[in-house]
C-alpha cells in the first residue's frame, strides 16, 4: 500500500505529533479555556467531539453544530489547528465548511464497513488529513481496510490512532491495548503513521504517562490525550480526562528515541513481559471471579469451603505441569498456595454476608 508520510495542511510534523483537548467540546468557555492551556506549551493541535456517540440514549451526545463556532474561535486566538470526530457524511459537510483541518473515525465507526464507505465517498476530492481509530474488536483486517476504501476515493493523508480494544470484563484497562495488533500493521505498512490514544487505553489519569511512554518506546509517532480545563465537571469521560499542567509535565517526562541502540532488543521483551503481566493480573481477577461463584453455590448447597481432596489434586496436576514447562515446582507450590488463599478468602466473605444477612 503506497501511503506516504502525514502531512497536516502540507507540512510535516515534529515527532512527537500532540493532539490534546476535551473529550467533548461543552461550551465555548470551557473550549477557550482548555486551548488556551494548551497552546501555551505548543500543543499545535486541539481536538475536541462535536458528536458524541453514545452506548445508550439521554447521555450527552454533544453540542452539535455550534460547537463548530468555538474551533473557529480557537483557530483565530490560538493559531491552533482543530480536529473532531465525524460518523457520516453530514458530519463531515458541516465540519469542513467550519475549517476544521483533521478529521477522525472513531473506533464504532471504524468497526462498520458501510460507514468507512459513506465517509470516504464524501471526501473525494478533498485534502484533509483523516485518522482512524482501530475498530472496537481486534481486527487487524478490518482496521486495514478502513485505510484501505479512504485510499480507493483519493484519501492519502491518513495516520491511525490505536485505542486499544473494547472489554466487558474489568481490568488494569479501559480498553485491552493488545500492542501485537499495531505492530503488525505497522508491519504491513511501514510508512503508516501511528498515533496513539492513552486515556482510552488507560481509562485513568495515572495510566497515561506509562502508557505513552511505551508507546514512544515501540515507535509510534504521536499522541492524543483528553484534556480538559477542569476534569471532574467533565460531561463526558471525565475519569480519564488530565489537566492542561499534568499533560504538559507528562510531555516534558517522555523520552524520545530517535535512532535505534543496544537497548532496542531489551525495550522489546520488557514491552512483551509486560503484556504478559497484564494477562495474568486479567485471568487471577478471572479466577477470583469463578471463586466468588463457587462460594455462592456452596451456600447455597450447604457445603464447606474447605475442599481438600480437590486441593490436592490441583495442586498436584498443576505441579506435574510446571516441570514439562520449565517452570520450578517449588516456585508454582508458592504460587498455587497464594491464589488458593485468596479464593477461600473470597470465598469466606460470601459466607459471611450470608451468615449477615
């Protein structure tokens, strides 16, 4: 795929490329305000949602139209350029006759190949710059062919933005960021610019620097960071929103490398034991989870939580199948017995609420 490097109204970008502001725009005060911020630290790019979409109904689904007003305003104090998220192809009739330099699919719209097709049939023949989210579940295939049918209606400056990947079960996460799925399209297209999204990755303020930082660590060329003048009052996403102050200190903090050293090798496997790390914290919250269940039922069934010829015969399985693995048997016996405390603990709780109740 012949896709060149990006370029935002015909100039190149100075690594690392900053995309910062609110989730969503909410009122010209509080859009104001925020790139005022920001710009006095050279964020050269607010981004803001006009239209929000939302899980279910009577959420705040932004301002609309007139948010449009405010990146006007913005563009003229600040010198600012602007970005939003546009889903069809009135949204992007409307924004391009506001001025808006970048445009970007979001991950529910990137999942739908006829919404793709809407928005890059009303793009023909225009110059702006697109981003494009990865789809919610991840698909390699489907995020490439996203790129793919811009590319096929003339579209050629576009970047991607890995989000991370959608989870109902509860985690370190927000969003999975199952780092192998970017790499393997930036594998398949090297010269694809890509950028990264931490707070929806991370879902919380704390995990943004680390989760940028890895992310300049594997080569990524940019972030976008929600930022808002006053996260708590946010109408939208406020758990993972940051102030103006915390991204900047998180800007001055990351460490970027240029060229590749001794360390390049080191940098790869500490970033893959860490995606192991955050697999097994996943499947022990799993554990405990199943745990919680069997608790309940044994109330239910009037049974002990003690099981000690189960216990021993799991133990002495998972032993016999850490030797064919390389694993130490006594390492493993620690390791069993700590989670096996944790589930009866867990388990003793549901006793105790029952005996409570």
């Amino acid at each position: 795929m012949d896709i060149k490097n990006l370029t935002i109204k015909g100039e190149s970008f100075k690594k690392p490329l900053i995309l910062a502001g609110p989730c969503s725009a909410e009122s010209r005060e509080q859009t104001m305000s925020t790139a005022l911020e920001l710009a006095s630290f050279g964020v050269k790019i607010f981004r803001a949602g006009i239209w929000k979409p939302r899980t279910k109904p009577g959420g705040f689904e932004g301002v609309g139209e007139r948010g449009l007003d405010w990146f006007k305003e913005v563009k003229e104090v600040t010198g600012m350029l602007t970005a939003t998220e546009v889903a069809n192809s009135k949204h992007i009739e409307m924004a391009l006759r506001a001025g808006v330099d970048i445009l970007w699919l979001g991950a529910r719209t990137t999942a739908n190949p006829f919404a793709v097709q809407e928005i890059s049939d009303a793009l023909a023949g225009t110059d702006v710059t697109v981003l494009i989210k990865n789809p919610v579940n991840p698909d390699p295939e489907l995020w490439l062919g996203a790129v793919e049918r811009l590319m096929n209606s003339g579209i050629t400056n576009v970047a991607v933005v890995h989000r991370g990947f959608s989870t109902y079960e509860k985690g370190l996460f927000r969003n999975l960021p199952h780092w192998h799925i970017p790499i393997e399209l930036k594998r398949r297209v090297p010269s694809l610019t890509m950028l990264c999204d931490p707070s929806h990755i991370g879902g919380r303020p704390e995990l943004i620097y680390p989760i940028s930082q890895q992310a300049m660590d594997m080569g990524f060329d940019g972030l976008m960071v929600e930022t808002h003048i006053n996260p708590p009052t946010a109408l939208s996403d406020k758990e993972q929103q940051i102030t103006p102050f915390a991204l900047n200190t998180i800007i001055k903090a990351l460490v970027i490398r240029e060229t590749v050293d001794s360390t390049e090798r080191l940098s790869e496997l500490r970033r893959e034991m860490d995606e192991v790390d955050e697999r097994l914290l996943d499947l022990i919250s799993k554990r405990m989870a199943i745990s919680r269940e069997i608790g309940r039922y044994k109330v239910e069934h009037n049974m002990p939580v003690l099981q000690p010829v189960r216990y021993d015969y799991t133990v002495n399985r998972r032993i016999a199948q850490a030797s064919e693995l390389l694993v130490d048997e006594d390492f493993i016996r620690t390791v069993l017995e700590a989670i096996h405390e944790e589930s009866v603990r867990q388990q003793l709780d549901i006793f105790g609420k029952e005996e409570k109740e």
